[in-house]
C-alpha cells in the first residue's frame, strides 16, 4: 500500500496503520509485491527488476543476509546513500507491523 506524503511523495508503506483490516504481513510478501515495494522505494524499475530477478520475498527481507554489502551490491543499492535508505526502509517495515500487530507468532 502506498501512502502520500507531503514531503517525500509516494513512501511505501507496509501496512495501513489506520485500517487494521488492511494489515498485510511483510513477511507474505510475493516476489511481485516486493518488487511493487522497491519500486515505490527508489522510484527506478531497474532496482525493482533485480528484486526479481533474485527472487525476493517478504521472507528473505526480514534475513540479516539482505542487509549485506554484497547483497545489497546484487540487488543494485551500489551507493551508501541507497544502503541506507533501503536499511532503514526495511527496519521500518517490519517495525511498523509489529508495532501495530504485535510481536510475531511463531508459524508451525
């Protein structure tokens, strides 16, 4: 879900914090639903293309393995500027849902 704001634009949200109904957990996400976030993140289809092609889900954001220079470098994030936004952007993500949902539950 995408929310506006008056000063950065389009910033994806991961959930609707005013509509609980709307909670999506991250962690579900698609490769296409994460490629749909890190479109809205960096506004360049080109990051949001490598997103897919290296397959990543909801699943593999929430690994610390993402957060890797490498894997960051892989995915296109070349710039510390990039790095962090996209650290902080994930952080974010899952800080939100848990704030709103609490803690995760673990999945049998």
């Amino acid at each position: 879900m995408l929310k506006r704001t008056r000063s950065t634009g389009f910033t994806p949200s991961v959930v609707a914090v005013d509509q609980r109904e709307d909670v999506e957990d991250p962690r579900d996400w698609d490769v296409q639903r994460v490629k749909v976030w890190a479109k809205a993140l960096f506004n360049d289809e080109g990051i949001a293309r490598k997103f897919e092609e290296e397959e990543i889900e909801g699943r593999t954001l929430q690994s610390e393995r993402i957060l890797s220079d490498s894997s960051m470098d892989n995915l296109g994030l070349s710039t510390i500027g990039k790095k962090d936004k996209f650290a902080t952007a994930v952080q974010d993500l899952f800080g939100k849902f848990i704030k709103f949902c609490g803690p995760y539950k673990v999945r049998g």
